[in-house]
C-alpha cells in the first residue's frame, strides 16, 4: 500500500560542476521511481523538492494517475534540486484529493514528510499539537508527524535528527516515512512495520518501499528493519535504532534481474508474468531438486533405491526434532497467499499424514488460538510486508512456536522472523497487482517443504519408491507443461469473449482443486470487476445451485480421479437448470452438454493445483482485457497491503 520514492545527492550525479544537460534533478530520478510503485495501487501522488534557486521546500501534490503529477512538473522551468521525497497514496484518512495526497508539510515550511502506514494515535496527538498552536491542513493521520518533528525542534530545541527519533517513539501504528529537512539539506527514513530499502551509489541515496525503483542504480540493497533510522547528510550515512544507538548494517545482494521489471513486448505486466511462470517455477525448484534426479536416473530399475533421495531447502533451519515433535502446522495468510497455503494444506496432509490449519492473517490475530511451542506456524506472502499476516506470525513467535515463511522478497519483514528458515519463490519481480507466477511458485515451495517435511518425519509410512519418482518427474515436466497451457492463450481467449459481458460467475472445484477455484474466481474479481465466488463443488447443492440460470456461467475443475463421477453429478445438476459449463480437465469427460473444454495435460495430483491455475489466470486476463479495466493497477487494490 503506498508507495515511497527518496534521493539525496552528493556525488557525480547531482555534481554542480556538471551542464544542467548531464546534470538529473532530484526531482526526475523521484518522479522515475514513484512510476516503478506504481503497480503497488494508489489514487494521489506528489513530491516535495528543495528549490537551490529559492532555497526553501516546494511541493506539487495531485489527485489521481502520476501523469496528472508528472504534467505539473512538465509545465515548470527545469528544476535544479539535489534532494527530494515523493508518494503514491492510496487512501485511508481522507478522501484522494490534492490536499490530502503526500507530502505533508509543517507550520514553518521547513519540514516535509511522506509516509506508508497508520498512525492509530494520530487524533491524540494532533489535538496536543493543535493545542501549542499548530496548524494542521488535512483529516489524515500522516500530517502529524510533520508537525511532531516541529514542535521538538522549534520548542524543545533539539536537532533534526534527535526530532525524527523522538517522535518515531511516539508514534502508534506501523508506518514507514521520510523526513526532509530544509535548513541542513538532509534526510530521515524511519520504518516500523511497512518496508524501506536504501541503496548507495557515487555518494547519492537513493530511498524506496521496494528494490523496483532501486534496482537501476545499484544490486546492493541496505533494508531497514523495524525501529531502525537511517540519517542522510552531506554524503554521511548514519542508522541508528530507536534508542538512538548506532548499528552496522550489511547490504543484501538483489538477484532478481532488471529485465522483469519492463513489459518487454506484452501488453501488461500481469500477462507477462503470466507467460514468465514455466521459467520461475523452474527457477523455484531447479536447484532444490534437479540433482536428486539425475542420481534417480542411474536407478529406473530400482524404486527402493529413489525412495531414500533428499530435498535440499538451503536455507530451512527445521530440524528432525522440530518435524517429530510437531502435532501440526499451522499456515497463516491473506488473499491468493492464503488460497495457496489451502493448496499446500492438501499437499502436506497427503504426503505427510500430519495434521495443517490455514488461518487467515487478518482473523487470527483476534482468536483465542491455542498456540503451543511445538507448533510449526508457517507464514505465506509475496512481499514479505503483509501486516496481518506478520502480525499473527509475531503472535505465534511470542509463544515459542517455530517460524518459517514463503515469500519472494529478500530482506522483508517475515524473514526477519523466521526462526525456522525461509523458502524464497525465486519469482522476481511481480509489478501486476493481482498474483499470478508468486502464487504458483508458492505452492510450488509448499510442495518441495512437504516433501522435506516427509523424507525427514519417520512415522510417515514409506510409499513405493514409484510414487516419490513420479512426483518428481512431474515437478521436472511441469514447466513444459505449463507452456502447452499457455499455447492454449488464443482459444481461452475466444471463450473470454462468451462470458466477458456475464455480471456472475461460479467456479467449483473438489479436493485439492477447491482452493484453485476460489482462487480463480478472486482473479477474474480483482481485475475484471465481475462478481465471481469460489465453492467446494460438494457444497453447490447446499445454497449456491439457487444461483443457476443461463445467465450463470458455471466453471468446473475436473480431474480424472475417484473425485471425477462426484463432480460430475453436480454438472448434471447445473445442465438441468440451464447453467452454461465450462470445463478445466485433464481428460475429456463423459457428459454431454459442456459449452467449453479447456483440456489441460495429466499430471499428480500435489502438482495440479500449479497447472490448472494457469488457464483460470487467461481467462481472468482476456476477461478484464475485452471489459477495458485497469488490469495492472485494478480499483481499490494494493500489491503489498501493509496496514491493517
């Protein structure tokens, strides 16, 4: 949520010495970096700048798109500033007006703020603040913090720095944000829950709330963790912790490549993402499990011998004791990471015969959940930064149960955590909103966990060797396989053309296909604004099926196990009140009367659910394409949601 953009100059790129030609404002590289957030969701955006001309802080603030900010500063003489913050805002208190959009500026002019989060004690201090006879410009809780720094500057006399840090103190919430001082041309980034990463080059910094915009100018990244200050002046870089007691950092290398984060010929990132899967799964799992393969291979004649193979996680701190004194698992989440921890539930409960619960982030952290100390807790998220989900992980931690975590993000928040270890997706970059290749490489990172929780828990009852073997060879063959579902774009795409005008869909699934369907009908909600609903096709007769007329598509997921005359039956049920069909299935069923079959390639069932989720994914896509929606950046949504 929100989105982050800081630089301070001191090196050749803001070097007075070079011609204004060669010389980039500060104000350009802000405005560069606010358009690679872009994708996190937003509705105002703005930027605050030092003037060198007229030595004092400006700042242009715009409701909607950053075009409408951008064509501001299009209108103005080139600006010359070595120092500059800005924001995309996606509104909490007050509505997305000019006013309100980031940044907040206090009473003198000389303090200017940006700001992710929630401030929940806001209306406190800004009444002891009004009081001293601040005045404050707009209903949102950001705006207090500027005025905070002020007033231990202006009436306690203390220095910039010592300001920013006493106010960190008192503030409630989980924020991130960005200070910009104008008498010392220096700059101030805190973080308390939403993310702040910094990176150095030539002397300049350069601050955002992800690598995206960082990613350009340097693959060394210095994250911030919570209660942590970084101080910027003159070239200086100071990070101290809350107390205000120094620390050492170490960078993190940024491995993802720089390539991913451009559309490169597709018409959004959201299909480009779709189409990068078959790579980023293998990425996922190559180095994990390729190796155990090729010394299987030696062995086709023998399924004892593959039976005894090992799953490396490199960096899974779980050990044998953890795995054999653990009753359970328990698997927290929001949105698609938390349909996914569904899927993995199915995979860990069928491969390990130990019992999973999937809690969603933003309702355990107000259950009496019974938490014990050999509890494995597993937290699931793409950026690392899910509040709720981080929440009820920091409730686990604190009652001694284990914590590891899948995300995608080096450095995030949930790492920080994980005492356990973390399984990294290796997806890269993913710009659209909606989740599309984190999704399958987090189930894809469930199943390689299940099967480590397997080979090292003993109670498990050996299966054939066959089994384990064709479990791998379908993890190998699955991105050939996900490429063959791509090959099917175009026809998905004509059946798009069928439904795209349809105010309602359904979408049944069985098994481990129920979380696939709910996830499928998530996707077609979030980015074609269709009312869309997800169900065990088991529970259609028990309130759903008074839904169905031919006005109600109906979207099966079918596979050809003891599940498929079940699933079946209930197609029938849905022929017989005039639903139209639409069919996801790795064979062809016997059943007249499916308007559309989208036949997808065989393969195990704790590997299908990665497979059946592409197709759902192109027809959300081609959906959303023909209705003319804002695909990458839909209404209303955050790719990273770090408040509550």
């Amino acid at each position: 949520m929100c989105g982050i953009m800081g630089f301070s100059g001191a090196g050749k790129g803001t070097d007075p010495s070079l011609s204004p030609k060669n010389r980039e404002s500060s104000v350009d590289i802000v405005l560069s970096g606010l358009k690679s957030l872009e994708y996190r969701g937003y509705d105002s955006s703005g930027i605050a700048y030092y003037d060198e001309g007229e030595n004092k802080i400006k700042s242009i603030k715009k409701s909607g798109k950053l075009v409408n900010l951008s064509n501001e500063f299009s209108c103005i003489t080139p600006v010359k500033s070595d120092i500059a913050i800005g924001h995309i805002r996606w509104a909490t208190h007050g509505k997305p007006t000019d006013d309100n959009a980031h940044p907040h500026m206090d009473c003198s002019g000389n303090i200017a703020i940006v700001h992710n989060g929630i401030i929940e004690n806001y209306a406190a201090l800004k009444n002891v603040l009004i009081k001293k006879g601040h005045k404050f410009i707009t209903p949102t809780d950001s705006e207090v913090i500027s005025h905070l720094i002020e007033d231990y500057i202006i009436n306690e006399g203390k220095s910039f720095y010592e300001a920013v840090r006493l106010s960190a103190n008192e503030l409630s919430g989980a924020f991130a944000f960005l200070a910009l001082y104008a008498p010392e041309k220096s700059i101030a980034a805190v973080k308390y829950g939403p993310p702040l990463v910094a990176v150095q080059k030539d002397g300049d910094i350069y601050l955002a709330s992800d690598v995206s915009p960082l990613m350009e100018y340097s693959n060394e990244a210095l994250y911030l963790k919570n209660s942590e200050i970084a101080y910027f002046k003159g070239g200086k870089l100071e990070l101290t912790d809350f107390k205000g007691k120094k620390i050492r950092k170490t960078v993190t290398n940024i491995d993802w490549d720089a390539s991913r984060s451009v559309k490169t010929g597709f018409s959004h990132f959201m299909q480009k993402e779709i189409f990068e899967q078959p790579s980023c799964l293998l990425d996922s799992f190559s180095s994990r499990i390729i190796s155990l393969l090729s010394s299987a291979a030696a062995n086709k004649t023998s399924d004892a011998a593959f039976s005894g193979f090992e799953v490396i996680l490199e960096d899974l701190k779980l050990t044998k004791k953890d795995v054999e004194s653990a009753s359970r698992i328990v698997i927290t989440a929001c949105g698609s990471s938390y349909y996914a921890g569904l899927a993995v539930k199915y995979i860990t409960e069928t491969l390990c015969g130990i019992p999973v619960i999937v809690e969603y982030g933003s309702e355990f952290r107000y259950e009496n959940f019974p938490i014990s100390k050999d509890d494995i807790f597993i937290g699931i998220s793409q950026s690392g930064e899910t509040a709720d989900t981080n929440s009820a992980l920091e409730l686990a931690k604190a009652k001694r149960a284990g914590i590891l975590s899948i995300t995608n993000v080096p450095g995030s928040q949930i790492t920080a955590m994980s005492d356990k270890g973390v399984i990294y997706t290796h997806a890269g970059p993913e710009i659209g909103v909606a989740s599309t290749k984190a999704f399958t490489t987090q189930i894809m990172c469930g199943l390689l966990l299940a099967l480590y929780i397997r080979q090292v828990k003993s109670s498990v009852p050996q299966a054939k060797g066959a089994f384990l073997r064709k479990i791998f060879e379908d993890i190998v063959e699955l991105p050939r396989k996900v490429e063959k579902v791509l090959l099917m774009d175009g026809a998905i795409k004509e059946i798009a053309k069928k439904y795209y005008k349809n105010s309602d869909f359904l979408y049944l699934g069985r098994g481990i296909l129920y979380p696939i369907a709910m996830e499928g009908a998530l996707k077609l909600k979030e980015i074609s604004y269709i009312h869309a609903e997800g169900y065990p096709a088991g529970e259609m007769k028990h309130g759903p099926i008074a839904l169905i007329d031919e006005n109600m598509p109906v979207l099966f997921l079918l596979s050809n196990n003891t599940l498929a005359p079940k699933t079946i039956s209930n197609m029938e049920e849905i022929k017989a009140r005039g639903g139209r069909i639409i069919a996801v299935a790795d064979y062809e069923p016997e059943i007249d009367g499916i308007s559309d079959l989208i036949k997808i390639p065989e393969t195990s069932e704790v590997v299908s659910p990665i497979l059946y989720t592409v197709p759902l994914q192109l027809l959300a896509y081609h959906t959303a394409s023909l209705k003319g929606t804002d695909i990458d950046q839909p209404r209303n949504l955050a790719k990273s949601v770090t408040v509550e």
